[in-house]
C-alpha cells in the first residue's frame, strides 16, 4: 500500500498496473457481483410463485376448466363466467382511463405552462396514485354505483378501476413523451408547425412505445385488483354471461378470493388453476402489447 | 396588414429585409443581447460573428419568435421583416413559415429522408406525390445531398452520418420556400469539403433569398457574408462590409483584435 511506484523488478515499465489500478477494479468487480445478487434475488420470489403455481394448479387446467360454468356451489366446474368477466372489466377500463390518460399527459407535458396551476394538477395526480384501492373502491360506490345510477356493473367497476389506474398512464405516457428530444420538437416549430402538428408528426410516433408500456401496466393492474370491484360490479356467483355493461358479471380476482376463503370443501388445486389463469391472461396480453411495441419501435428510432 | 413604407430612400439603395432596431433580449434577469440595431438587405449574406455567448442564437430565436416556446425568454426594441414589425405578426405559424432555419447540430428528425424533407410541404397543404417528389429532389439537390441518398430516400434520416444529417436540415430548411434563411454556426458537425460544398450552395441561393449566417470562424463569414456584424458580450460592437473589417476600415479595435484572432 505505501510504495507507489509499480515498478517491476529492475525494469519499470510505463503500462503496468498500478496498486491504485488494481484496487478500481476489484472495488469495480465486488459491486457488479453485489447488483447481480441483489438482481437474483429479487428474480427469487417470481420464480417460487411461477413454479409453485404450475406445479400445483396445472393438473386443474383443462379445456372444461376454462370454458365451462362452475357447479357444485363452485367446488367444480370451470371459470368461464369469471374469465370472461375480467376481460370485460378490463377493456372497458381501457377504453375511458386510456383516451382520458394520454390526453391529460399530452396537455400537462406539450400545453401547459409551468404555473402553481399545473403543479397542484402534477401533485394531485402522484396523491391519486397513492389512494389505497379499498378508498377507491368506497369512492366508486358511491360515485358511480349510487351517484350516477349505474348500480352494481361491468361499467361501475371498470370506470373505478380507470380512476385508480389513471395515475399510471399519466405519468408513463408523460415521462415517455418527455424523453423525445426537445430539438425535434423545435425543428418542427421552427418550420411553422403548430403545436398538435408537432405532436401529431413528431412526438406521438417516438413516444408510442413508451405510451404503451404503461398501458401494459395497467392491464396487469386492472385485471388483478379486487377490493375495487367487490363493491361496484364482480359477483360472488353468477352462473351467466353479463348482456350489457350495465349488468354484473363474475371476475377472476374476486372469484380466486371466494374460491379460496368463503367455500367450504373446494379442491385444492382449484384456487391455484385459477390463480394461474389470472396470471397467464396477464402474461399474454402483456405479450400481444410488448410485440407491437417491439414492431413499432423497429420502424421508428434515433 | 401593414402596407410597404413608401418613404423608401432612393431606389438606388439596396431593400431591407430585416431591420433590427435597440434589440435587447433577456432571460430572466440576465442580458443575452443589449441594444443590437442593423439592417439585413434583401438577396445578401448577413455574416453574425462573435464568440460564444455573445447572444447570437438568442438573436436568431427572436428573428422567428421562438421566444413563444420559452417562457423565461424576453425581448425589447423592434425587429421587422419586410417592413412588417414582428410584434404585429397575427399568425406567428405563417412568420416561421417564410423563414428556414439551420441548428449547429443536425436534427435529422426519426422519419424517412424523404419525410423529413416532405415535411414542411404536408404541413403547408401539399398531398400531391408527384408534386411532393419533385419538391424533395430540388431540395436534396440544392443541399448537395441528392447524389448520396436518391437510392435510399425511405430511410431513417437519423440514421445518417452527422454531415449528411446537416445537409438534410438544409434541405428541410429550403423545402419551406423561405425568404429569410437562417444558418447558426451550420459547419461544426461538418468535415470541410462539405462545408465548401454547402458554402457553393449558399452563395446560389444568394439570388432567391436572404440569408442570415451566424458563424464562429471569422474566415467563413469573409468567404460569404456581403456585410459583417461583431457581437461581443450581448454588445453589438460593429456592422460593415465585411472585408473593412479585415482592412484598416475597421472602426473598433475589439473588432480587429477578434478578426486577427488575438482574442475570442
């Protein structure tokens, strides 16, 4: 540690490493290996609940078992009400949180000015996505069910879940649109765009993938969250297929949750079948939504 | 509208395009440029030379009202192109329209080549494909980029090299038909035979526009500009022909220190 000079023995030589040297790269080396055990183990917990699910609930899942009513005060049977259920509750919550979101992070990131207005707007979006979903749930009763009358259905639940998920697509659609460089948007100024034109030619086709990660977000969101929907639209039984948004309809979460807590005598691989339904929905809209962002970020880059 | 002066001097004397007059613009509170006054004749080179921060891109923003886009940008005296003053401009869209504008680094925005020079055209109403194309050849043409990408034009233009992004920009900049070109410090990504390429180009264009050349080399402005101004510090030191500023013409000595490369 004391000499410094790194002088091999009787010939010294300008490109050996000095101690300083080797210590960087030891320090370098000890803190990649601490980031990748702390990436393993957080990796851990996914893989154990994966396995565990497949192991488990995989001799429940059958063709029956996915397109069939349950029976038997749902000790058998399938999940077809409930997983049609979920699909219904989570592209109507697509449908208003989406236009709503990007619309909202369009203003507050291309239009607004940077006034007290704008930033209470900013602060009230970050609180909103810290509201518990159980308040969300009582607000949705109360707004959607009883307040404008929609009762207990598809459109109550889907419209409180799109208020609790609005945050999420707010924030990732504006961190994706402030990630296009600002000297594309002023070269495009520059010509005499407006501001939409700017948007509409410059700034939505680079932010789109990042627009849709978000979206990705809060389909696995929208599609796993319970307390929302208990109050404002999934039923606990509910051997038919909702006719309108205006009816109630079963839904995977709360049914995972009955299945495993309120009906005596359900078979044990039943709650994990279900579980890893809920899961694989999720997988494979999240799939359908990563490959078109990988096609649309093949056409557009910089 | 506001209708021509018909007070002109005599029609001997060159028409001026773009009069700056007590022209102060700040940010916030400090000062990027202090009562800078001059006027830019139509159909020459305006060279702008000075060193950094000397407030020569602040003055090129307030030529095509970018302070719009910057809230902390402020500016004071009267600018006025074609006799119309700037602060009258009803529809500021149609202003940034007739002027084409040149960043020092390219912008080679993430669509094809041939998007990127169809731009301008399609936000003016143009939607006719063969019209579209023959406005993209003349443009590459005139840019000295043509010959290089003709076979390639569906390509990411941000894929291309740094001088070819910038010959791109020019290109973009001429699609909009401007009267008034704006270049700032255009050469800095740009290896010198293409700059000399560009250059050519610049001087052809002499004849259908009005070009304002803000530069940090002090031997292209005397290779372009008919007339020179000398910012200094937000100060505008000096406007003249360019080459009294390279003979004993020249009025400041802070002038002839910078030309000669004693400072700056």
């Amino acid at each position: 540690m004391s000499a410094p000079a790194p002088v091999a023995a009787g010939k010294p030589s300008m490109f050996a490493a000095t101690e300083q040297n080797v210590h960087n790269q030891r320090v370098m080396s000890a803190v990649k290996s601490l980031f990748l055990g702390m990436t393993l183990l957080l990796s851990t917990p996914v893989v154990i609940i994966l396995s565990v699910l497949l192991y488990k609930g995989l001799p429940a899942i059958s063709w029956e078992f996915l397109t069939a009513d349950p029976i038997q005060g749902m000790t058998a049977g399938g999940i077809f009400p409930a997983l049609f259920g979920t699909i219904c509750i989570v592209v109507v919550a697509l449908l208003a949180s989406v236009p709503v979101g990007v619309a909202a992070a369009l203003y507050l990131s291309e239009y607004a000015p940077d006034t007290w207005f704008t930033r209470t707007i900013n602060l009230a979006i970050i609180n909103l996505a810290g509201v518990p979903s159980i308040v969300h749930a009582l607000f949705g009763l109360g707004a959607f069910v009883l307040f404008f009358g929609f009762g207990t259905s598809i459109l109550a639940a889907s419209l409180t879940l799109a208020v609790m998920t609005l945050p999420v697509v707010i924030v990732s659609t504006r961190e994706s649109l402030q990630a296009v460089p600002l000297a594309f948007r002023e070269a495009c100024w520059n010509m005499g765009a407006t501001r939409w034109q700017t948007i509409r030619k410059v700034v939505l086709p680079n932010a789109i993938s990042g627009i849709l990660t978000g979206v990705i977000l809060e389909v696995s969101r929208t599609a796993g969250e319970t307390a929302p929907i208990m109050f404002t639209g999934a039923a606990f039984f509910l051997p038919f297929l909702p006719q309108s948004v205006f009816d109630q309809t079963m839904a995977l979460s709360l049914h995972l949750f009955v299945v495993s807590t309120q009906v005596p005598g359900v078979p044990e691989e039943l709650p994990y079948g279900v579980a890893l339904v809920l899961i694989g929905m999720v997988l494979v809209m999240n799939s359908l939504s990563i490959a078109f962002r990988v096609y649309l970020r093949r056409r557009k880059k910089w | 509208m506001v209708s021509p002066r018909a007070d002109e001097p005599a029609s001997t004397a060159p028409k001026v395009k773009l009069s700056v007059k007590d022209l102060t613009i700040r940010y916030g509170q400090s000062t990027a440029l202090a009562g800078a006054s001059f006027d830019v004749y139509e159909n020459e080179i305006f060279g702008i030379i000075g060193p950094a921060n000397s407030g020569k891109t602040s003055l090129l923003r307030v030529l095509n009202r970018m302070d719009t886009f910057n809230t902390a940008m402020s500016w004071e005296g009267q600018v006025s192109l074609g006799g119309q003053d700037l602060r009258t401009w009803r529809n500021l869209y149609s202003l940034r329209r007739r002027i084409g504008v040149v960043f020092p680094l390219p912008v080679g925005l993430p669509m094809s080549i041939y998007d990127n020079v169809a731009l301008s055209p399609r936000l003016r109403g143009i939607k006719n494909k063969a019209e579209l194309d023959v406005i993209v050849e003349r443009c590459l043409t005139r840019a000295a980029l043509w010959d290089e990408v003709k076979d390639r034009q569906q390509q990411l233009g941000s894929m291309l090299s740094g001088g070819q992004q910038q010959r791109l920009t020019i290109a973009r900049a001429l699609s909009q038909e401007p009267e008034l070109l704006l270049l700032d410090e255009f050469s800095i990504a740009v290896d010198p035979v293409t700059t000399m390429k560009i250059e050519d180009v610049l001087r052809g264009l002499k004849s259908e526009m009005t070009i304002v050349l803000v530069t940090n080399l002090v031997q292209q402005a005397r290779r372009l500009a008919d007339r020179t101004a000398f910012l200094l510090m937000g100060e505008c030191v000096e406007v003249a022909e360019t080459e009294d500023l390279f003979t004993d013409k020249v009025r400041d000595p802070r002038t002839r220190d910078y030309v000669e490369g004693r400072f700056g």
